[in-house]
C-alpha cells in the first residue's frame, strides 16, 4: 500500500490487552479517531486467565505504596486521576456482579469474560477500529518539516499495509506467558527512539529450591499456611518488603500470594525470611508448662498444619521428643527457624508462571500526566511496558486503567 493510500488516524495504539482497550475507549469517546492493532488472534486473552478466570480486576485500597518502580513517585498522577472507585463504577454500569475476596480485591462473580466484552463495548461506543491479527514491522516519525506529512508525523508498517497517525501508544505488556503472544516490542521501540529501559525480569513468580532444607517440604506440596515473608535488601532497586499473606508449598518450590508478592523484592542470591507463626506468640507457646508433657511434634501441630510440624520437628532432630527434654539451645534453634527461616531460592520459574514483568520503560523519559515520551512528542506508552509493577491482588490493572486513561485525555 503507497502512503497515498495509507489510513489516517488521531492515534494508533499498538496492543489490544487491559491499557490499550481501555485506553482507545476512552480516547475514542472524546471524539478521537482511533486504531487498534494487535498480532493476536484473539484479544484480551491475560485478562481472560487472570484471577483464576475471575480477573481480579482492581482494588479498593489501591494507593501508589502498591507499585514499584524506579521512581515511586511516578505513579501518583494517574493513579489520583482514575482511581479504583471510577472502573469499578463503570464495571457498575455494566451490571457485572462482582466481590471482594480478600483485603479490597475485586474479582468478577462470573467471569473474566465479562471485563473484556466491558473493553470491547467501550471500544465500540467510541468508534475505535481494530485490526487483528496485524503483525506491526516497523515504527516511524516521518520528517515534520515535510508541510505534506506534518499532521500524520507517526508512520506504522504492518503487515496489512501503513497506517498513519498523529500519536502512537504503545500498549503490548510484558514478557509474562510467551504462550499467549506476550512480547517486549515496547522496549525495542523505547530503544529504537533512544529512551532508556530498566532492565527487566519475571515478577509475582513462584520461586524454586534446591536447598538441602526445602528437601523434605516438597512432599507436603499442595499445603497452604499463613506466614509472614521478608524479602529484598535495602541497597536493592525497590528496598524490602513484608507481606502477611498465605504460603504455598509446592513440587518445584514454593508459591502462593506472599511468596509471589516477596518475589518482586527478592534478587539472585538472597535469602528470603519466613514466619511460620506468623501472628502466633511463640514465647507463650513454648513457655507453657502445660506443654511439658507434650511431644515437640503435637506443640507444633498445634499451630502449623500437623504435616508441617512432623516435617519441622524431624528436621531438626525434635521429632518423638518431650518438650521437657528439649534443652534451651535446640528450644532457641526451632524458634529462630520458626520464625526467621532464611532459605535462598535457586531461582524463579520464569516467564512462564510469572503475572507481571517487573521494569521496563523507564519512567524518567516519560511525563506522569500524560504517559508520553519527554523527548518524542506524540509517543505514549502504557500499561506493564512501563517500569511501574503493581503487588498482587489487583493493583497491575488499576495501573493499565489509570495508564491508559490519562493517556486517552492527552491525545
Ligand atoms: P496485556 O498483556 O494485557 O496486553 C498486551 C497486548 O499487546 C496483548 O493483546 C498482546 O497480544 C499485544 N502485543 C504484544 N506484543 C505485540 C506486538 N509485537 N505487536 C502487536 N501486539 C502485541 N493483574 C491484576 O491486576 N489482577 C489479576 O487478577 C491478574 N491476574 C493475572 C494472571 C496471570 C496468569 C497473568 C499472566 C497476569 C495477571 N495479571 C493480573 C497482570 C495483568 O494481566 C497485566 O498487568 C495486564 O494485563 C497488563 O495490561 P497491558 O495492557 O499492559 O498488557
């Protein structure tokens, strides 16, 4: 197709997931000309499998200490300018039946189904035209002196042909589930316009073991316990966390919210802490003489998950011991285990299991109020392609709504 020929549009955004819809919807019920172009075959398909099915689609408390990034700061102009109690009206509107399952989580009643058709009808009421699957080759700014080309300076060569456009958002995620046509093109393009990217890596993973320790814990896959999980050091990119929140054991390693939320702090080589007890007074546990008589195993069957307590008493060599037989050393040596269990992952399990990538483009390049390029005006991008990571339970979409709605008003 000649540039003649080529389509002319306010804006074209490059990725049709959670941002980019929202962010066409809302541009396109402004009154902007809008383009959607996507390599999937079918859209929206991250939001589909998020939340179990049920898409977690924000959350009540969200506040910009829910995001990590460079630069915290960054977040606090978009996320006060759509917050979580404007989608979850319009999710409202919709008469999508939704509840809260745990600390301000939303999570649709029926399916994540219902976000996307949510998407696609906003998409619909703004006129927004969307092309897929549209494999996008290349990305250019055409020379603004040209008089001819001054209006449509952003050129975009697909596999359908060139599209033309005032504006470009970039909207293609994260590397997270390759399967579903995940991709970082966004950094290639942040690269290819001479912006800086923080490096990135996998984020709210499952982490793996290999440790002597973890060996007789891998047989109690499947069960969940609540702990307390330190992660990260302070000289570290985003600093330390400690999340309450339910720990999964698994085959390969261990899983569940407050393993996945301590994978976003935790680097090669460190050791992350585990509570086992969590909010239980081990002092008061282990200073009472009622427990004299009691077998270490059954003192701590009686707060951790029988298995659990059998596995931990036999490791340290307490299992079929009288609490009273327990000198003070072995006593001092099981409650710092219990309560301060520094184990060092061997790794994360990658791309494939992770929900977010954490960095990306990096933000001191963008302008929080609008998510456009400092230095290339009419390119924005938006969503998980920016180094701004949301903690689990709904805090990364209310990062592609917000994202994508000051986006959408800047245009
Ligand atoms: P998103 O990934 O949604 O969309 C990117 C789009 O760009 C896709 O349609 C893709 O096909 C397209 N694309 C990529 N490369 C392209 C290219 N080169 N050319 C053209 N198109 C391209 N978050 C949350 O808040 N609550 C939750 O419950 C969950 N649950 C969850 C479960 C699982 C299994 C995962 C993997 C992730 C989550 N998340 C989540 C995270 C959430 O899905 C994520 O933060 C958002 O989808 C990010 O929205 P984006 O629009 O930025 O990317």
């Amino acid at each position: 197709m000649s540039v003649e020929q080529a389509n002319n549009w306010d804006a074209i955004v490059i990725g049709g997931g959670a941002a980019g819809l929202f962010c066409a919807g809302v541009a396109g019920q402004l009154g902007q000309k809008i383009l959607v172009l996507d390599h999937a075959e079918v859209l929206g398909e991250k939001i589909r499998i998020s939340g179990g099915g049920r898409c977690n689609f924000t959350n009540m408390n969200s506040t910009p200490a829910n995001f990590l990034s460079m630069n915290p700061n960054f977040v606090k102009s978009a996320l006060s300018r759509y917050k979580a109690s404007d989608f979850i009206e319009l999710v409202k509107s919709y008469n999508i039946p939704f509840h809260e399952k745990h600390k301000g989580q939303l999570f649709c009643d029926v399916s994540a189904k219902q976000i996307i058709d949510l998407l696609f009808e906003e998409c619909k009421k703004g006129g927004v035209v969307i092309k897929n699957p549209v494999t996008v080759t290349g990305i250019k700014k055409i020379n603004q002196e040209d008089a001819n080309q001054a209006s449509y300076p952003w050129s975009v060569e697909t596999s359908t042909g060139i599209e033309k456009a005032k504006a470009i958002v970039m909207a293609t995620g994260g590397l997270p589930v390759p399967a579903i046509g995940a991709t970082d093109y966004a950094l290639d393009v942040a690269k290819q316009f001479n912006m800086p990217v923080v490096n990135v890596r996998p984020a709210l993973v499952p982490l793996s073991f290999t440790s002597d320790e973890f060996a007789n814990l891998s047989e109690l896959s499947g069960l969940s316990v609540p702990v307390k999980v330190k992660s990260g050091t302070k000289s570290q990119r985003y600093g330390t966390c400690q999340f309450d929140e339910d720990l999964l054991l698994t085959h390969k390693g261990l899983s569940g919210p407050a393993i996945l939320q301590g994978s976003s702090y935790w680097h090669e080589g460190e050791a992350i802490h585990i509570n086992w007890f969590n909010d239980v007074d081990i002092d008061e546990l282990f200073d009472d003489d009622a427990n004299r008589l009691k077998l270490t195993e059954n003192i701590l069957g009686a707060v951790l998950p029988q298995r659990l307590a059998k596995a931990f008493a036999e490791q340290k060599n307490l299992m079929g011991r009288k609490w009273a037989e327990v000198g003070k050393k072995d006593r001092q040596a099981l409650k710092d285990f219990l309560t301060n269990w520094a184990v060092k992952p061997a790794g994360t399990l990658g791309w494939k299991k992770a929900e977010v990538m954490l960095g990306g483009v990096d933000t001191k390049a963008l302008d929080g109020q609008t998510m456009m390029s400092k230095d290339n005006p009419g390119l924005y991008f938006i969503g998980e392609c920016v180094d701004v990571t949301g903690h689990l339970g709904g805090h990364n979409f209310q990062w592609a709504w917000a994202s994508g709605f000051v986006c959408a008003h800047s245009l």
